[in-house]
C-alpha cells in the first residue's frame, strides 16, 4: 500500500500575524464546542424541567414522548409518518422498498460545513494527514487514539469538512461513534445526530456496516472514556490491549482496519491524574460503570486571558494522522484466534504510525506508545 503523506491545504495554521477580530473569532468557535460538551445537557435538561411549571409545560412533555418515539434513530432509521425503519431498509411491514436513510440516523450536510468549525480548526490549529488511499469500494473501522478530555481532532476532521474530508478521502461516509446513552439526553441528542454521530454499539454499527452501499467508515475512540484517566500533557498510553470488540466488528464484515492517532490531543488540558490504587480512581471507576464515563479534573485556560485558570483548551497544535487499511476477511463467526491476529496486526499498525510521524508533531524521538 502506497504510503504518501497529503497535508490537507485547509489545515495549514495562518500566520502569526492574527487580528484581534480572528483571536475572538477562534475563541467563539471553541467556546461553542466547550459549551456544548460540558454544559448543553444540564442546561436543556434544567430548561424541560423549568418549562413543566409554566404554561408551556405541553412543550415539555411533547418533547419528552418525541425522545421515546424516536429512541431507535440514532442505531437504525428514522420515523417517517408512523413507519419505523428497520434493520434492512425496508418497513414494519416488511412489504415497502427501501428508504433513503439506509445509514440511519439524522445526519445533515449543512452543519458540516459551518464557518464555526473553521475558526475552531484555527484556534490550534488542528490538520489531518493523509498517508494512503482508501477506495471507497470498501468499508472501514477506523480507531481513532487517543481519547483525550474532549475528543477535538477526532471531532473537528471527521464530523466537519474544516479540514476538507471529503475532498482528502472522497466517497467516504464517516460516522463518529460515541456513547450510547448520550442520544436518550434532551436536545444534545438531535445535536450531535445532526452532525452524523452514532451510538458505539453492537447493533448501531452492525446497521451501518451492513449496508448495500460501500464506502461507509466507522469511526471508534477504542479506549473510551476510560482513556481520559490517562490524560496528561506529554502522555502517551492507550487503552487497548484488552480493547478488541472493534476487530470483531471489522471481521463480522470484512471491513479494512485503519489506525488514526491525533497528536497533541493529550496536550489541550491539564489535570490531575490518580494512581491505580487510590481511592480517588476507585471513585472514578465506580462512577464509570454507573453513568458510562469516569469524572475527570481538567483545566485549560480563560475566556479572556491565555493566563488565566479555566475551561477552555489549550491553543496547541493536534495532528490527526489517518494510516493505510488493514485488509480483514469477512467472517459472520471470527474465532478468538483471528481476533488476536489482527488485534496484534493493528497494535503493530499503530505503533508504526506514531514512530513515523511523532518527531514531525512535535513528540520527542525517545517518546514511545504506551499500551494498557
């Protein structure tokens, strides 16, 4: 497989020279993304429970049933005048062609290409690196590491056309898997389905895979949440040696493997970071296994001043690095055999990326992947 490097032209970071309307311009775009990921749930979900002692309280309560009607857009297809679209394409009834939704989901283009994702894209800046081809004649799981506090280069590049994705990688569909139960939360739900997420499940991804059309790439943070435990500046551990449930996917249908690594996504936050045996990250784990994501103490800078405590990133530079395919057989029933193979052919895969790309990111060349 081929193995060039192709720079999106887009990513390439202005030059030093910034006028204050661009600095405030970029800082709007990532406080629109810091907001909507710490704070548009407890907000929508204070405003429902707001609206239900007011006069509008029907609002609410509409909005509440819509949720549960549509509970199965997000993993499949959406409700169109009473009918559910199923696993196959076609109706409830089983009797109607296929729909136009064969992915699911309520993805639009529109939100792709706002100018917002651009400035966010510079603020930075983030750029995505091409180094092989991807035929969009076939399928793909692509792992993206490492999950970092808030999933910026993952988000920017494969959720947004700020760094042109679909010129860099034409025919490609992307959907970015997240957690499941974040599509059951009031408005933040329609939000993120709007830009093509999905749920990291077995039979969300099974849905897109499975499809007739060709071309379709799953985007999978392999470490999870989990892996925002081991963020730090400067850090490079993933969790991933017990992480095998994507190969799995892969070999149920033969889509090729591709490893992602952004580099410096570790390097937007400072935080505290608890050894394996406290008590403090024996907190987190429980929590984790109750709500589905570890609470995290993270900090970044302020609004107004780059000196200051806060929750915005940190304007560093993330590199998302796209590697070349690793051909998978289909297998409807992959032995643990061939799971161990290829998990061992994608660890070898990855591990190969960083070492070729970490000195021109910025990583110190005594800098090695750490596997957990």
């Amino acid at each position: 497989m081929a193995t060039k490097m192709d720079v999106s032209p887009a990513a390439v970071p202005p030059g030093p020279g910034k006028t204050l309307q661009k600095q405030w311009l970029e800082v709007v775009g990532i406080s629109h993304y810091v907001f909507a990921f710490l704070f548009l749930v407890p907000f929508a979900m204070v405003l429902l429970l707001f609206l239900l002692f007011t006069r509008l309280w029907p609002l609410s309560v509409l909005y509440l049933l819509w949720i549960y009607l549509d509970r199965h857009t997000p993993s499949q297809g959406e409700l169109w005048a009473g009918l559910q679209v199923g696993r196959d394409g076609e109706g409830a009834s089983g009797t109607l062609p296929p729909v136009s939704l064969p992915t699911g989901g309520r993805r639009f283009v529109w939100p792709r290409t706002w100018a917002i994702w651009k400035h966010q894209r510079d603020y930075f800046p983030i750029k995505l690196v091409k180094t092989a081809e991807l035929p969009p004649s076939q399928n793909y799981v692509l792992g993206s590491h490492p999950h970092g506090v808030m999933c910026t280069g993952a988000f920017c590049n494969f959720t947004t056309e700020c760094n042109d994705f679909s010129q860099r990688f034409p025919g490609l569909q992307p959907w970015l898997a997240t957690l499941a139960g974040l599509f059951y939360l009031p408005v933040f739900r329609d939000y993120i389905m709007a830009g093509g997420l999905r749920p990291v499940s077995r039979r969300s991804l099974d849905f897109v895979l499975s499809q007739p059309q060709r071309g379709q790439a799953v985007v999978i943070v392999i470490g999870g949440a989990q892996e925002s435990l081991y963020t730090a500046p400067g850090w490079h551990c993933l969790a991933l040696k017990k992480h095998k449930g994507f190969v799995r996917l892969a070999l149920r249908h033969g889509a090729s493997l591709v490893p992602v690594y952004s580099f410096g996504e570790n390097d937007t936050f400072k935080g505290m970071n608890f050894s394996e045996g406290s008590w403090q990250y024996l907190c987190q784990v429980i929590f984790k296994k109750i709500v589905g994501f570890p609470p995290c103490i993270f900090w970044g800078r302020g609004l107004f001043s780059s000196n200051s405590w806060g929750l915005l990133p940190l304007p560093v530079p993330i590199t998302t690095v796209v590697g070349g395919p690793i051909p998978v057989p289909q297998c409807s029933s992959p032995s643990q055999e061939q799971v161990d193979h290829y998990h061992r052919l994608y660890m070898d895969a990855l591990e190969r990326l960083f070492e070729e790309h970490k000195e021109s990111c910025g990583v110190p060349a005594s800098t090695r992947l750490t596997f957990l």
